[in-house]
C-alpha cells in the first residue's frame, strides 16, 4: 500500500499551496487536489485502493 501525506504550506510570500508526499517523491500544487494528481503522475502504474483521511487541526465551531 502507498502512503500519501498531503500538507498545507505557505511560499516566501505567504501563499498557500499544498506538498504531496510519498517515499522519496513529493509535489506541489495551489489545491490539495493537484498536489496529489502531480503527485501519483511520478508513482507511474501502480493499483490503487485508497483510503482518505482528513485531519483538521482546528477546534469545533
């Protein structure tokens, strides 16, 4: 199974982007989306089954 983190980052001039992490490969995209589509493009063929998880940092409303 491949593991994928995706985290929140900010530029040298604080924008947003998101960096998709995997093993010893990674990208960067405006949305988390891209980040993970640049991303699995460097994985090349492999099958997936997936399972998504998304943690927020942030306290309830």
């Amino acid at each position: 199974m491949t593991t994928v983190a995706i985290l929140p980052t900010r530029d040298a001039s604080g924008e947003k982007s998101y960096r998709a992490i995997s093993g010893d490969k990674h990208s960067i995209g405006k949305t988390a989306g891209q980040a993970l589509d640049a991303l699995t493009a460097q994985l090349g063929e492999i099958e997936f089954s997936a399972i998504l998880v998304i943690q927020s940092f942030r306290p309830d409303v």
